[in-house]
C-alpha cells in the first residue's frame, strides 16, 4: 500500500503544489477513500479540487470544490520541486 505520508506530507509544509490546468494548487489535506468494507484508493485535497486515486496511484478522476463539476481522465501531472 501507498505511505501517504511519504508521499504528500512534504506538499503541507513546503511551498510546493499540484499544477492543475496551469495553476498552481496548494495540497491542503489526503487520505484513503473505501467502498464501506475495504479501502479502495486516496484523494488529495487542494484549495480548489479534490483528486481521486486506486490503491496502486493511478490518478482516476477529480472534482471541483466549487459547482461540483467532474473531470474524468488521466494524464494530471504533479509539480516536483
């Protein structure tokens, strides 16, 4: 399983961010999603959208925080500083 921590706790405490559709998105918060029995994947919370992955990474798909539009797809890219 993926060490979330590992993985996005650096983005919480740097000035490092997410680029999505060309800005830059603070993370505010992750954790693990699950279908009600097990876990099935994580989301990353930035100001603006929320992100959902599977278990192994995979980014799946992403919602507004505002309207509550949908965007469906792969090929989001994160910022490494």
């Amino acid at each position: 399983m993926i060490n979330l921590d590992a993985r996005y706790e650096s983005y919480l405490h740097t000035d490092k961010c997410f680029t999505i559709n060309g800005a830059c998105e603070k993370v505010v918060a992750y954790g693990w999603t699950d279908d009600g029995l097990v876990i099935d994947g994580y989301y990353v919370l930035t100001n603006e959208h929320k992100l959902f992955y599977n278990t192994e990474g995979q980014f799946l798909y992403m919602e507004s925080r505002k309207g509550g539009r949908v965007v469906y797809g792969t090929g989001l890219e994160n910022q490494r500083s």
